[in-house]
C-alpha cells in the first residue's frame, strides 16, 4: 500500500510540473503580438503558426481502395487503458496468462483468408502488418511516444516519427518493444517490432507510392502451465508466484516476420474533387500495382527432460527439440479500377465503381530440425504458386444508399477452388435515425498447412483426405451515432470445421468435424450519458450446436463506468472501473510444441468478473492513466483461468503515459 501511495505522489508531481511547464494548444497566435515575437526570438520562425493536432492527417491501406481518405490524428483517452491487444473490450481473447503469450479469440471470429496458410497464429496479436502502418501528412515533424510500466511484470514502449521530407513526400518510422515476465516462471512475452514506411504522392495527386518494410521478432516462452493445479482452490498452501513449480523451464517459441512491401497507384483520365471536409481526390481511372516479400519462420526449441509428459516423447532426441518452418512468400498484384460518375455534382450519386485483377503468389515452404549436433533428421521443402482473381463492383444510388460486391477466386494452384464472394450495402436513415449495414459472404478455404502435412520431433502426420471448410455468412448491423447505441446479429454455419483435438493424454491430432455447425451471434452496444457520469455497455451472445467442438462462451459483456470532469479548466479526466465477464464453457488446452490451441479434457472453470479500476487523464499534448488490474482477486475469486491449467496474472498496478510532438 506505501508503494501505491507513492506512485500517486509522484504522479500528482508529474500533473503539477506538466501544467506549469506545458505548451498551451492554439492554431496561431496573430492577434498576440507580444506572444508572437517571443516565438520568433525562440524559433526563429518565419511566421507565427504553432502546429497542433489539426496540422497532422493520416491515412492507411484500408483506407485508400477507393480514394485517399485523410483522418486527424486522435488525441482522446478513448480505450487508452486497454492498451494490450488481449484486453480489447470487444475483441476478447483467451490466453496463457499475459501479453506476449499465445492467444486465441474468446468469441467466434472466423479468417476470411483463402489461398495457403501456413497454420501458426498464436502470435498474431504483436505482429505489425502493411495494413497496420499509419502514413502521414505532416506539415511539421511528428513524433508519438507512448509508454506502460507495470514495474518489473509488464513494460511497453512505442515511438512513432514521422515527417515530409518533401511537400508531398513523408518518411517515418514505428518502433514498439514489449516485454512482459509475468508472474510464474518461464511465463515471459518478448516482442519486438520494428517499421521504416513511406509515402509519396506526386504534385498532381495523380501517383501515390506506399512503402514500408517491416520486422517482427516475438519470443514466447513456454512453461508448459503449472505442476500445481489448486493454486486457486480453498485449502491452498500459498507461496510466492515465481517459485511455483512449472512443467517445462527451457522451451520457447520464437517467430520472425519480416515483410518488404511496396503499393502504387496511378489516376489516369479525368479526376474530380469530393466536398467533404478532407476534398478527396476522387478518380474515374485508376491502375494499381503492389508486390509484397515475406520471410517468415516458427522455431520451437527446448533442451530439457519432459518429467511431467506435456507433449509426446521425442521422435528423434528425447532431450534436445529444435524445430524450424520457414515460408517464403512473394506476391504480385494487378488491379484495374474504372469509375463512372456525374460531372459537376456536388453529391455523389449514381456512382458506378468496378475492379478486375489478378494476383500470383510464390512460395517456398520448408520444415527443418536439428539435432544436438547440428545436422538434420528433417529437411523437406515444396515450392508452388496460386493465380487468384480479384474483382469487384459497386454501386451509390444515392449519398445514402450504396451496394458493394467482392470476388477473390483462385484459378490455378495447389489452392486452386479456394473462393470468397462477398456483398454488403449500406442504408442511411438519416442523421437521427440512424444507418443499417447488411452483408454476406461464402466462404471455400484451403486446409491450412499444419492440419495437412507437419514434421517435428514430437509430432508427425500427413493427411491428403481433409476437405476445405466452407462458411456461409449473414448478417445485420444497426448503428444510431447520435445515440452512441449500435446493435447486429450474425449468422455462420460453417461445413468441414477444421481443428486440434486431443490423442492421448499429451498428443494431439488435427480434426474435422463431418457434421455442419451452426453458430448465431448477436452484439450491442450503447453508450449512456448521466450528467457527467458514462457508461459504456458491450453485450455479446452466441449459440453453436456443436459446443463439444467450437468452444465459446455463450454470453460475454464488458461494460466501463466512469466520471468525466475536467479539473482546473485543463485537466480532461476519467475515473471509473472496467468490468469483463463471461460465461462459463469448456476451455481451450494448449499445445507448447505446436503453438496450438486444441479441443482437450472438458474442464469447465468458474466464471467470475473481473474488474479494473483506472483513473486517466488528458494534459495539453499528454495522456496519462494509472490502472489496477483485477482489483477484485481475492473478494470474488482468488484468480481464474481462460486456458486450461494455465492461471491470469494476478492483480496488477500500471502506469502509463503518451506524449505527442508536431514540432
């Protein structure tokens, strides 16, 4: 409790001093002549503007299919305690007991991904992808800092700089480093990510180029969960955390990802100007070019006797595991893109938008593994190519009306058949009533490569007889903005499931389920407004048919109460709890030599609430928050699970502050 104290005092000390020394936000200051010349003694400025937020515009991958769309950077402490890829209120996951760790989504989210996928996705959470990075305009040098620190269990470190090296050209670079030791030994996530990202855009906003080449290295080591099994349960000799016994103390999974990638697009023909706020560049031509290099590697290594049987005995070497898959991966993509509009009409309508492209991807995949000495017992590698075809269409009626339809289909190739038809439209019915979004898809999708053919030392298989999951999607979306309040429901049913399941007591063999599964999932969310008090309430229910097969909760919610006041006319603060919780389901096992989530033993733990208690605060170009996780251990439960035998971390301080600079 001292230490709490302190942390407190030295965070008021940390306000006070911001306050006193903070650079006040204004977009210019010409009517303050003596602030004016103060700031060009200082500067040297040539003119009078200090660059804030507004100076400052970005865009992404995403949000460039069509045209370039320009959003302001978001300075709020919107969700700003939740700053772990695992804690997202409405993408809830299970994991092994921290950041860092393998991780799995709690709700059902399946991939609409087609063509080859090698299998190993437990780290997907802490990698950076082209889709990811954020390109700026920057009118003045940008750089973002962002910092967590939960003592010696947790620390996270972000820096964001970028700039205009030219007008129209902007350079910059991501850096993120997480390392998170957790509470039990051998319980300890290291990641980091490194990105170097450009943008150009030619005076005539005709050509735009998109670069960026990026680094994942994600080290997850493997404690294979604890000996004890009744850490948790009444009668407990309790000891220190780090000196629980653990089943395995020198595995670890480490994966590489290393993309280089580079988008071009070029407006040919006539272009028009949107009028909204960002005066989009609008084309009725455009040809689009993108190649994009992977290497990427899964290497799980332990040097150990298995006393305690986690995984079946060694193939090769009882002791020494070192097991290697490599993918390389090179993807060539050409789109064409015609756009047919109205001349000279201030609102968009009768917008007709077509796509027809084509798309070859390369791959050289290879299992390797080591034996003590060095050499191999395993060295396999297969080569192989996918041609898919892009297309798609597009319609706007009205500004209020529009219906889209994708189709990516794979002609030729070891995935050849794989097929994903989409079409969504959406009604706006009006400012106060609100919009409807309804959508579908079919799904074909290739087994991914781990389910068919995987080698190491303790786990063989080859299967030529799986078949291709297929899913049928529909559904249903109402959001109302002015109410803050949104509402849908989904429904999959989901043929040739394919998953992990248990073969013995420490093996574990790929599955398909024969039967279809149909699974129904509705979510809404509302936010409520009582003077100064908020409440932001997210509900989420589903029911599957095949429950014994896909584990999932039937009911999840996360709601987050707190007051909004701002202190000293400056201080923009929020202080509230957060409350998690969902019900209680036959949970995922785990396999560390693999790094797969399987369908084992059919332990059913209790659910219980967990809740965090947060103050957060925003000063000028700062945003500050001090968070206690799980506040409630010890009151409601004395921990819990969401993997089987692998215990959360316990209550937990943090700390953490962002800092933003535009010059």
């Amino acid at each position: 409790m001292q230490k709490i104290f302190q942390i407190c005092f030295l965070m008021m000390l940390f306000i006070s001093t911001s306050s006193a020394f903070g650079q006040e936000l204004q977009t210019h200051i010409n009517d303050n002549k003596e602030a004016d010349s103060i700031r060009k003694k200082l500067d040297g400025a040539k003119d009078s503007v200090i660059f804030t937020a507004k100076y400052i515009r970005f865009t992404k991958l995403g949000l460039s299919k069509d045209s370039i769309i320009l959003l302001p950077l978001d300075t709020s402490t919107v969700n700003i305690q939740n700053y772990s890829p695992l804690l997202q209120p409405k993408h809830p996951t299970i994991s092994l007991g921290n950041m860092g760790l393998a991780a799995r989504p709690l709700l059902y989210e399946p991939s609409k991904r087609i063509g080859f996928d090698e299998g190993f996705h437990s780290l997907d959470y802490y990698a950076l992808t082209p889709e990811d990075i954020v390109y700026y305009q920057a009118r003045a040098p940008f750089t973002s800092l962002y910092f967590v620190s939960a003592g010696q269990k947790e620390q996270l470190f972000r820096a964001i700089h970028s700039q205009n090296i030219k007008k129209n050209w902007n350079v910059g670079v991501n850096f993120n480093r997480a390392d998170s030791k957790g509470f039990y030994a051998r319980q300890r996530g290291d990641n980091l990510n490194v990105a170097v990202f450009s943008w150009y855009q030619s005076p005539n906003k005709r050509y735009n180029m998109w670069a960026s080449a990026i680094f994942n290295t994600m080290r997850a080591y493997e404690n294979g969960s604890n000996a004890d099994s009744t850490i948790f349960e009444p009668g407990y000799n309790k000891i220190s955390r780090d000196a629980e016994e653990v089943k395995l103390t020198t595995a670890r999974n480490l994966y590489r990802k290393n993309t280089l990638f580079l988008k071009q697009t070029y407006y040919v023909g006539r272009i028009d100007t949107s009028t909204n706020a960002n005066n989009s560049v609008l084309p009725t031509n455009k040809i689009t070019y993108t190649i994009e290099y992977n290497n990427n590697s899964y290497d799980f290594y332990k040097n150990e006797t298995d006393t305690y049987g986690v995984m079946p005995g060694g193939i090769a070497n009882s002791v020494y595991t070192n097991d290697s898959t490599h993918v390389q991966h090179v993807r060539n993509e050409f789109i064409y893109s015609f756009f047919l509009r109205p001349k000279n009409s201030t609102v968009i309508k009768n917008e007709l938008k077509i796509d027809a492209g084509i798309r070859h991807d390369y791959y050289n995949h290879k299992y390797l593994n080591f034996l003590p000495t060095g050499a191999t017992f395993e060295n396999s590698q297969i080569a192989f190519q996918n041609i898919t075809i892009l297309g798609s269409a597009g319609y706007r009626f009205t500004s209020n009306i529009d219906l889209n339809l994708d189709v990516q289909q794979v002609l030729q190739g070891n995935n050849a058949g794989d097929f994903l038809y989409e079409a969504k439209s959406r009604i706006l019915l009006g400012k106060s009533v609100g919009r409807i979004e309804l959508g579908a898809y079919l799904q074909n999708q290739s087994p991914a490569e781990i389910f068919n053919y995987y080698r190491g030392n303790h786990y063989k298989w080859s299967y030529t007889d799986l078949k291709n999951t297929k899913i049928a999607n529909a559904s249903f979306n109402y959001i109302n903005d002015k109410f803050g309040f949104e509402a849908g429901a989904k429904y999959f049913l989901t043929s040739n499931y394919l998953y992990f399941a248990a073969n013995g007591t420490n093996s574990i063999l790929p599955a398909q389920e024969s039967a279809d599964i149909s699974l129904i999932r509705i979510d809404a969310s509302k936010k409520w407004r009582f003077g100064k008090f908020v409440i932001e309430n997210y509900l989420a229910y589903q029911k599957t048919d095949k429950e014994d097969v896909l584990r999932t909760p039937e009911f999840y919610t996360c709601n987050s109460f707190y007051l909004d006041q701002t202190f000293f006319k400056v201080l923009k603060a929020n202080i509230g709890f957060d409350v998690r919780y969902n019900s209680a389901y036959a949970n995922y096992s785990y396999s560390p030599a693999t790094s797969q989530f399987y369908v084992g033993e059919a332990t059913v733990y209790k659910s219980t609430p967990i809740i965090d208690v947060f103050v957060k605060a925003n000063l000028k170009r700062a945003n500050i928050f001090v968070k206690y996780d799980y506040v409630n251990q010890g009151w409601l439960s004395p921990g819990y699970y969401t993997v089987n035998r692998y215990p959360m971390q316990d209550a937990l301080l943090k700390f953490g502050v962002s800092w933003n600079f535009y010059d």
